[in-house]
C-alpha cells in the first residue's frame, strides 16, 4: 500500500482551494497517494462551534491577502470572490456524488467549481452560473443535480462530514498523514515532512 494523506475539503475554502492545487505535487515528491474527503466546512463549523475567519473584518482582509501572497508564490491563479460566502451543499453534494459513481471525473469536477470560485471569481451561488461552468467543463447540469439530490449521495457527504468531526477536523483544509492531523495550506512543508517520514 502506498503512504496516503487524507485530505478534507470544502470548495467554499480559499485556503482548501490553494491546498487543493498544490497537494499533487507534494504527493509526486514524496510517492504518496492522496485520498480526498469531500465534507460539508458548514457542517463542521456548525458542530465545532467554528466560525469563517471572514466574520471577524480585519483577520478576514488579512487572510484573503495572505492568501494572494501564497497563490502568487505557487503561481496559482486567485482572486477574491465578492460573491463570498458561496453555499456549497450542492456543490460538495456533486464532489461526493461522482466520488461515488463516477470517480475519474470526480478530480476534473472539483477543479472545474474551483477555478469558478478563486480564479475566475464567479458567483456559484447562482444556479443558471453554476450550470453554464459545468456545462462548459463537459458535464450534465440536470444530471448532476439529479444525482446530487439521491439519499445514498446525501448521506455520503453527512457520513464524511461526520467523520472530520469525530476526528477532530474543525476547519478547510485538514489533512491526515499515519493518524497526524494538520490544518491549514501553509501547514504542506508538515505534510511533506510526513508523508517523507511514513512507512
């Protein structure tokens, strides 16, 4: 078995987003296999008592230029979404909707509403925009609604979500390397360093 990092996320997140982006190349240098569980970051702030950093004015302007100094650093495309906060239950609902049935376009789903979100800057909490992007990634719109809303989809997220809770995530993104939890996208040189270390 390959050495794994687990890796919670939530499309809403910034942070998850510049993770999201450079997490591969971690796990090409370190020979790892990432394992990706999409959660609801509403859920779990919800039962943690957790708040987006964006509540408080000036940690919120702060963390949103940090995070331009970090996507600039990787070269990673990013840009602040006047539209946030985007409601992202249907959003995760699709990520682990075709994690179940469709896995290879699981990762080319997540990258399509990322990019939407923290590259172009969309408003994704439009239904008709959220059409027009996955349509434009080469995917069903009304299928993947569809499929969004069956109670095996559903449940999936809810289970996932639970789990993060159970296992002490609080916040996006959240990775796991033998047991370790680590938060945060500035957290990676640990997960690195981990993964490195794992058996």
């Amino acid at each position: 078995m390959p050495k794994t990092v687990e890796f919670f996320f939530d499309v809403g997140s910034p942070a998850a987003y510049i993770a999201w982006k450079q997490l591969p190349h971690v796990c090409r240098e370190t020979g790892a296999a990432i394992n990706y569980k999409p959660m609801l970051l509403g859920g779990v702030f919800q039962a943690t008592g957790n708040h987006s950093p964006t509540t408080v004015p000036a940690k919120g302007r702060y963390m949103m230029d940090d995070l331009g100094r970090f996507a600039a650093r990787y070269g990673v495309a990013f840009q602040q979404n006047p539209h946030f906060p985007i409601n992202t239950l249907m959003l995760m609902r699709g990520a682990a909707g075709l994690q179940m049935r469709e896995p290879a376009r699981f990762v080319p789903y997540v990258d399509a509403v990322y990019h939407a979100i923290w590259a172009d800057a969309k408003n994704m909490n439009d239904p008709a925009t959220v059409g027009a992007v996955l349509q434009a990634a080469g995917f069903d719109p009304a299928a993947l609604l569809a499929m969004s809303g069956e109670p095996a989809v559903k449940d999936r997220l809810k289970a996932i979500t639970q789990e993060a809770v159970e296992r002490g995530v609080f916040g996006a993104p959240t990775f796991f390397v033998d047991g370790q939890m680590h938060w945060g996208q500035d957290r990676l040189d640990f997960v690195q360093q981990a993964l490195k270390a794992a058996a």
